[in-house]
C-alpha cells in the first residue's frame, strides 16, 4: 500500500520544486539579480539530489547542479546570455526526466 502513494510523493514534493526552482532562476536572470538565480539553484538541490541516486543519469546531476550554482555567478557579473546557457542543462535534464516518467 505504502509502494502506490510513493510516485505521488515523489511527484507532489518533486516537480513542484524543479518547476520553482525554474521560476526563481528565469526571474532573477530577467531581473539582474543574482540572488533568485542562486535560491532557484538551492530549490534544485534536492532534485538534483535525488538523480544522483539513479543508475542511469547519476554522474550528470554534479555537473548539472554545478552548472546551475555557476548561473548565478554569470548574473552577478552581468554575463545574462552565460547564465542562460548554464541553466539549460538542468532544463534538459528534468524534461528527460519527465519524459522518463510519462513514458513508463
């Protein structure tokens, strides 16, 4: 019984985040503040987190997750195109991960 409710844990705690942390890191970058970017960066941890626990994708959340904590150094030094291109490998990231999840 405890197995069925896990996915929709998982999914209620999960993506919520992936889509805040999203949300924080495009309005900081909009704005030109670096603080949003870095707090969506800390929203992202424990998805990123959580995928490094997985066989398939584990070795790509650091780099990911470094990746994304490097976004908000762009935005602090005005570099909004490099923030940018920092933030789209957690954004590929999590669309295969959702992909994964809907084709299961």
């Amino acid at each position: 019984m405890l197995t069925d409710t896990i996915p929709f844990v998982a999914m209620l705690f999960g993506w919520p985040a992936v889509v805040l942390s999203l949300g924080l890191t495009l309005t900081g970058i909009a704005a030109e503040r670096w603080r949003p970017v870095f707090a969506g960066a800390l929203v992202a941890g424990p998805f990123l987190l959580y995928l490094f626990g997985t066989p398939r994708i584990g070795w790509v959340s650091p780099v990911v997750g470094a990746l994304y904590l490097g976004s908000a150094q762009a935005v602090a030094r005005a570099r909004l195109g490099l923030a940018l291109a920092l933030v789209m490998p957690f954004v590929i990231l999590a669309s295969f991960v959702a992909w994964l999840v809907l084709t299961q």
